[in-house]
C-alpha cells in the first residue's frame, strides 16, 4: 500500500518515489501525493519522469494512469509532479461544496435533500450536489449569500484522520464537520467567493442540480 503523502501535505506539488509495479498503463508506486478518485474529488493528473499522467484511481492500490509507454521501469526511482493549479483549484471547489451544503440544509430545511454529494466538474471547473424537493430561486440567492459571509470570514479549515482508522477523514470548518476523504484549503480566504445557482439542465426523478463555481 503506497503512503499517502497528499494527507500528509495537500499542498505538496512535487515528489520522488519507486515504482513498484508497472501493469500496462497502470502503474503503482511505494508512495505519492497522486490523490486518487473517489468521495466526490477526482483524480489527479500530472507527470512520472515525465510520462503523463491522465488519471489516478484507487482499487486496493493507488495507480497512476499514464499515457503512453513509461520512460522508467520497476524498481527505478522517479521523480513525480501533480498538476498543481487543477488540484488546487478542486480543493477549494471540495471545500466550497462541503460549506453550500450546511447553508442548503439550513435554508431549505427538509423542503430540499441532498440526492448526492458535491461532486467536482472536472471538465467545467465547478462542484455540485443533486437537490430532491423544490428549489426557490430566491433560497439559492440567500444560499450564496450566507456562504460567501461565511468564506469571508477566513475560517480555518482542519482535516484529520480517524485514531482508530487512518483512512477514515474529517473535515471541520467553523462549527460544521462531516467525514470527507478528500483535499482541501486550510483557510476559507484561499476560496473566494462563490456562485451558488441551479442547474440549467436537471437529471429528472425530481431531482434538481445545484452547481457551485468560484468566482
């Protein structure tokens, strides 16, 4: 199992490791700041040795998801790199969609449930949950506006792991907490503030779509 060096430091941007395994285009390494897919982040994209790097996803192993044949084999020692500025800009998403969900649920109360958790856009640079129940265009203004007073307020924003379980993740930020897996900002200052709207197109099943993006 590789070390996990993106709970370590979610802002490490550059790393060197060991290949371990390299099975056709997946390749697994003895440690990585790589974070892979899964609790609503996507992977991250970026570089082995130069190789890139399309995708990270985790079964069992963390692998890395190259494009093309590998510049290095088993056993070499590598030099990676993420590609930072997308990875940034989902932790700040993650955490954004994590704070309009609080203010969803107080606004709305149990008028509006969640149907999913946020989910990051990776092709649209947004985040957003699906909503059940009706969704006023005046609540989704009033959404926005009590988040950005709260992202405005520079909370501190904590994740940790559990003592038992150090896959099992925490997200805290001012007095809401919930498990979250994912990477994420230390301050809401990093965020900025955020617009808060409904989708244009809705999934059916009376389910409604509400996308966060930062602005």
């Amino acid at each position: 199992m590789a070390e996990k060096l993106f709970y370590q430091d979610q802002y490490m941007k550059e790393f060197d490791a060991k290949v371990v395994k390299i099975d056709g285009n997946k390749i697994i390494l003895d440690k990585t700041c790589f974070y892979p897919r899964g609790g609503g982040q996507v992977g991250d994209t970026g570089e082995i040795n130069g190789t890139r790097v399309i995708d990270t996803l985790k079964n069992g192993e963390v692998f890395h998801i190259i494009e093309g044949e590998p510049s290095f084999k088993e056993g070499d020692e590598v030099h990676c790199k993420i590609d930072w500025e997308r990875r940034y800009k989902i932790m700040k998403l993650h955490s954004s969609a994590h704070i309009v969900f609080y203010f969803m649920q107080e606004v709305f109360g149990d008028q509006c449930k969640p149907a999913t958790s946020g989910i990051v856009d990776e092709r649209k640079d947004k985040s957003d949950y699906l909503f059940e129940g009706p969704v006023d265009p005046e609540k989704i203004k009033e959404v926005e506006k009590k988040a950005n007073e709260f992202i405005s307020k520079n909370q501190e924003i904590v994740t940790w792991s559990d003592e038992n379980d150090p896959d099992r993740r925490y997200w805290k930020c001012g007095d809401y907490e919930m498990p979250c897996g994912g990477t994420h900002p230390k301050n809401t200052s990093e965020i900025g503030p955020l617009i808060v709207k409904k989708g244009k197109k809705n999934p059916g099943a009376g389910k409604k779509r509400i996308e966060i993006t930062l602005a």
